[in-house]
C-alpha cells in the first residue's frame, strides 16, 4: 500500500522558517515525482510546487506565491521529500499536504494518494 | 496560468439525486482535467483522472466528460457517503490549477 506522511507543522511567527517532511512507502520512491498543495483554513486547494525525479534532474517548479521562499528537495536514501519555508507569512497559514504523481506524462497526471495533511500557522 | 472555474459553488441534494457538477478552464487544456472528493477533516482523493478515467475502488456512480475548456463531473445517485466537497485540476501546464470546490450539502 502506497503511503505518505506528513510532519513538521507547526506555530512560527511571521517571518520565521519551517521544514516539512513527507515520508513515503509502498513505492519505488527514487522514480516517483511528488507534488505539495496546500489549502488555508475554510479556503480550497492551492498547488504548491513539485519536484520530478532524479531520474530527470530533480527538477522543481513552484507556484508564484511561494516561488523564491519556498524550496522542494528530496532524500531517496530515506524515501522522504521536503518543503523548506521561509519568510513566512499570515498568508501562508495551511494545512500542507504532499502527494504522489501517479500518471505517466507530464500531464497526462494526478495526485494519488495524499498524505493526511500538516498544519502550518503562521502568527505573532 | 490557467484559471478554473466550478459552477455551483454550493449545491443541496437528497440521497438518490442525480448530480452534476460544471468545470470551465480559462484555455484548453486538452482532456488533462482531474476531479478531487474531500470529506471534511480528510485529504482530497482522486475520484476521476484524464477527464473521464474512473479512479480503482471509486463507484461507477461517478462519470466524468468533456475537452477542451468544459467538463462535468456527474453522480448519478447521491449518497450520503457522497456528501462532501468537489474539485476540478488542471494537469495542461505548470502551475497545477483548481476550482475553487463544489460542496454538496444534504437538503
């Protein structure tokens, strides 16, 4: 069974870092390109960014309000991905959830499974 | 980067209803569209991938349709298990894109 865990959230004021982690399982980790979205309270779901395999350079994109702050990374000798955040802001109060593309293309993808979610507050 | 648009927002239904849920992209994006169920409290689950490609373990009361920029998720009789929040992605092109979510409710 293919399995994601999400830790690492927490409180942190405005302008702090944080580093989350999402542990996987069931899987050829090494091949799997990972996914983060995340949704703010009562709000929908954003797309936070993704990184690719190693096999292809591990590449990451990152959506525009993240992108310069946040940074996607990966360990495939411990199965987990990361979502370093810093200069935080209110804004970026969520729960943050990682997930596994589970397509075979580019786009010809989706999100499955997702992990059950961290949550990220950011206040003073 | 391409914009997502559900139409409702909210809807009320009873148990056995047919249901349809409307999601218009701002540009074609081909049939690379997905449909999301969240229960409140839970991480979203893929119900519908490529358009129209029934997930493994999902009821064949879920159907998806359309290309281009219109697409539809139909459930064609609500259950109480069904309850829950809708929503469409984009797969076409970076940045990854949703609707702003369907809730159906219970009338």
């Amino acid at each position: 069974e293919v399995r994601l865990v999400e830790s690492g959230g927490g409180l942190v004021k405005p302008g702090g870092s944080l580093r989350l982690s999402c542990a996987a399982s069931g899987f050829i980790f090494s091949n799997g390109w990972m996914s983060w979205v995340r949704q703010a309270p009562g709000k929908g779901l954003e797309w936070v960014g993704r990184i690719k395999s190693n096999v292809v350079g591990a590449t990451t994109d990152y959506g525009a309000p993240v992108k310069g702050r946040f940074t996607i990374s990966r360990d495939d000798s411990k199965n987990t991905v990361y979502l370093q955040m810093n200069s935080l802001k209110t804004e970026d109060t969520a729960v943050y959830y990682c997930g596994l593309y589970s397509g075979s293309s580019e786009s010809y993808n989706w999100l499955d499974p997702w992990g059950q979610g961290t949550l990220v507050t950011v206040s003073s | 980067d391409i914009q997502m648009t559900q139409s409702p927002s909210s809807l009320s239904a009873s148990v056995g209803d047919r249901v349809t849920i409307t999601c218009r992209a701002s540009q074609s994006i081909n049939t690379y569209l997905n449909w999301y169920q969240q229960r409140p409290g839970k991480a979203p689950k893929v119900l519908i991938y490529v358009a129209s490609n029934l997930q493994s373990a999902v009821p064949s009361r879920f159907s998806g349709s359309g290309s281009g920029t219109d697409f539809t998720l139909t459930i064609s009789s609500l259950q109480p298990e069904d309850f829950a929040t809708y929503y469409c992605q984009q797969s076409d092109s970076i940045p990854w894109t949703f609707g702003q979510g369907t809730k159906v409710e219970i009338k």
